[in-house]
C-alpha cells in the first residue's frame, strides 16, 4: 500500500508539471530563455477602486509633452519609464518599479501612424544620453524596445501568435510579452512589449558587434518604403532591376546606427550586397560552391517564406522586411509585423495563391528547384509541429485565457472599434462587431489557410519548373 500512494502521489506530479508546462508552451512556446512570464491566474489583489492587472504594467510620464511622430515628423522627446512586474498578487502603479528608466520615445509605424492608439518606439538612456541596456518582462537586456499597440487587430493578438510561432520555427524572432499601458496617468489599453528588429544575443538577429574604425561590418539592411535618411535608398545591385521597379521601395542600413556609419561603410554594405545579387541573378542553380547558396542561409529564407504564406502577410518582402548578415556569414531574413495578416487587413481571401514570389530575391531564389522542394518538405514538416491547426487553434485559446480581464478593460476605451465602419477596414466583412467574431475570423482562416495550403503547397514547383526558367539558363 505504501508504494502504491508513492506512486500515485509521483502520477499526479508528473501530470501537475505536464499541465503547468503546457501551459507555459502555450502561452509563451518553447523559446530557450533564462525566464518566461508567466502567472498561474489573472486574479488580482486590490481595493475595487484601484488599477490593478495581472499584467505587467507600464506608465510612462512625458512631463505633459505630446509625443512626436503621429504627423510622420521627426525626432522624439525624453519620457520616464516604470513596469511594474510582480509574480503575485496583480501590479498596481503605486508598486515599487521592477525597471525605472528614461527613454526617448516617439510614434512608430507607417499607416499605423494614423490609428488612435499608438505604437511608440522606446530607446532607453541613462543621464547623460547613453544606451541604457536593461532586461524588461524577462526578455534578452537591450535599449531598443517596440510598445505595439493593437488596433485594428481586434483579437490583440495576431503579432503575439505569429512571432511566438516563428521563435518555434526560427533561429531569430522578436520576443514579446503582453503588458497594460498608461501614458501621462491615463490608460492606453492591452499592448506588447517586442524586441526591436536590432542586434542581438539571442532572439534579435544575431550577428556580431560592430567595432569603431573596423572598415567591414556585420549589418541589417530594411526593405521598406523610402528612407529619407542620410543612409537610406542604398545603391546595391537589385536596385537597378525591376525588381526596385517602384521608387518608394527602398533598401536602408539599420545596424550600424546612423551614429556609426559612414560614407566607407554604406559603400561596403553596397559592394557586398551587390557581390551577392549578381551571384543570384546569374542564375547559376547547380552550382553548390558558387551559388547564390554559399551567400545565404537558405533554411531562413524557407520558414520566412512559410510562416507569412500560411497567414498571408502580405507586406513581407516588400515592407517592413529586415535582412542581416554577420561579416563572415550568411545573409538571414527576419518577420516582422503581422498586425495586417490572417485575413485582417489586406483584401486577401485563404485560397489566395502564392504573393512572396512576386518579392525582391524571392523572384529569383524561387526559380532554384531545390528550393521549391525544400519549402514543400518543410511545410508537410510543421503541418504536424508548430502550424499544426489543433495545435494554433489551442493557442489561441489559452492567449484569450491569459489576457483574461484585461480584454474588457482595453475595449472600455477602445470598443468603439466596433460600432461601425472603420476606414482602414475597407471590406465590410472585416468590420467586426464583437472580439469573439474576431477570435473566430482569426481561427476561420488558420483553419482555410491551412487545408488550401496542405493541397497546393506542391504547387511552388512551377515557378522552378524547367518551362518556367529554361530561357534563362540557355
């Protein structure tokens, strides 16, 4: 009898940890990381009249001034930052701060400028204007932080979902962790804490630290629409194809900053590139020495064009795309920014054929059969992993869980939403009234998504096929 209580007691700890487990694989997915955020309940301890959120909470006070960049100008302005991030117990803004920290803060985003709750971008400091490097919500130490505030993504979860899922498929993916939000006293809502599209350790895009005076550089180039910045409109090879066809579309330098860079190290970056892009556009496929594949890390280049096919993001490749390359490695892409997919924004419908193709080095690298067939093995691969349709829609599930009481209280100032026709929502069908309609539009086109693709995923091959590419190669 003894040993049969021991070993019933031993059952019921290993279900306790496999449930505990799970919970944290869903909530956070199973990123390697010294600390996940995590709470066994969204229960608070407080008086009623009290602010009080089982979230980490973050007030930020600009001393009255407006935030600057809502009209696309430029510059920010100095802000006090505090979170507050208690493991029990709830977190209220009278907590001592677990982080307190000055920042540059100004608006960020392109369209999502002109939405009423704001993205901002952080830069933490210290006194005398220096990087501030600090470990927020558990996340890898830096100063570079994004708050994305969702909008007109109802379900406040579409970015959470899909960069926890690339952390599952991916070497590199921006970390993030849902937080409350307050600006000068008053409340802003549900918001997520990303790590920026920067250098890093970890999860950021992981290639080496730049040193003053080195003439070569490890750097991260952005695709997106024209940068007015000195180093912005980068003069490499792809430029002058058609692919850089539309004027606004542009490659800038994001890493080295603006501070390190110089008229030596844009040309570099340039002739480096350039190196790399006639190689591709050599259409040399066969040859594994020479190839375009001894300059890039293909395998990055399968998952990135696999997660945004799968939720149908339609700005990757063209926008909001980051490319990086260490100084002795290979060039790696990394997501970034899907508020707009799964259905959301773009007129996209899940039966939609493939959008990547039509992209910068995608056009090309997509004419390489060994290509085409690395992304169908890959896919049949993660249908039964990490995009899984089971697997997602308990995702998603136990997001809505975990935000709890946290959903009604950003809809008291942000239900609005849902009342009548928002302009940026130009399809009826995406104006919702409800945030169960939006959990079920998000799941609806997981679920079309993903039996389309399990049918025609094969169908990549035609853009590698011999017919297609034979008057290149001849």
């Amino acid at each position: 009898m003894k040993y049969k209580l021991i070993t019933i007691a031993l059952v019921l700890i290993v279900i306790t940890i496999g449930f505990v487990a799970q919970s944290r694989f869903f909530i956070d997915g199973p990123q390697k990381e010294e600390y996940v955020f995590y709470h066994e309940d969204n229960k608070c301890s407080s008086k009623e009249s009290e602010f009080c959120t089982h979230l980490p909470l973050v007030s930020i006070d600009t001393d009255g001034q407006e935030i600057p960049g809502s009209d696309y100008e430029d510059g920010s302005i100095l802000s006090s930052v505090k979170i507050v991030d208690n493991a029990k117990g709830g977190n209220h803004l009278k907590d001592k701060a677990d982080l307190k920290t000055d920042a540059n803060i100004h608006v960020r985003g392109f369209s999502s400028r002109e939405f009423d709750k704001k993205g901002y971008l952080l830069k933490f400091v210290n006194d005398d204007g220096s990087e501030n490097k600090q470990k927020v919500m558990g996340m890898e130490k830096h100063d570079e932080w994004v708050l994305h505030g969702p909008f007109i993504d109802k379900t406040l979860m579409r970015n959470y979902l899909w960069y926890h899922i690339a952390g599952e498929i991916m070497d590199d993916a921006p970390k993030s962790r849902f937080c409350e939000v307050f600006i000068n006293g008053e409340y802003k809502g549900v918001y997520l804490m990303v790590e920026a599209a920067s250098r890093g350790d970890s999860s950021r895009m992981q290639i080496k630290k730049y040193k003053d005076g080195d003439p070569y550089t490890s750097y991260i180039v952005r695709l997106d629409r024209t940068d007015p910045t000195e180093w912005g409109n980068l003069n490499n090879f792809t430029r002058y194809t058609y692919r850089i066809g539309n004027v606004k579309i542009n490659y800038s330098i994001v890493y080295p900053g603006q501070d390190k860079i110089t008229d030596e190290l844009k040309n570099y970056i340039e002739k480096d590139m350039t190196k790399f892009e006639k190689r591709l556009y050599s259409y040399d496929y066969d040859s594994h020495l020479y190839g375009y594949e001894t300059f890039l890390n293909v395998d990055s280049f399968v998952d990135y064009f696999i997660i945004n096919e799968f939720t149908q993001n339609y700005d990757a490749g063209n926008l909001s795309t980051y490319l990086y390359k260490d100084v002795k490695g290979k060039y790696g892409i990394y997501v970034w920014d899907f508020n707009s997919a799964n259905d959301n924004y773009e007129q996209a419908t899940p039966t939609d054929t493939f959008s990547l193709y039509g992209t910068n080095w995608f056009f090309m690298i997509m004419k390489d059969e060994d290509f085409t067939n690395k992304i169908i093995q890959k896919y049949k691969y993660l249908r039964n992993h990490a995009l899984n349709e089971k697997y997602l829609l308990n995702y998603i599930d136990a997001i809505v869980d975990y935000l709890g009481p946290a959903i009604d209280r950003n809809f008291e100032v942000w239900g609005y939403t849902f009342e009548g026709f928002d302009v940026f929502l130009t399809d009826p069908k995406r104006n919702l009234a409800s945030y169960d309609e939006a959990i079920d539009q998000l799941k609806n086109h997981i679920i079309d998504r993903g039996r389309f693709l399990d049918k025609y995923m094969v169908t990549v091959k035609q853009f590698s096929a011999e017919a297609k590419v034979k008057r290149y190669n001849h």
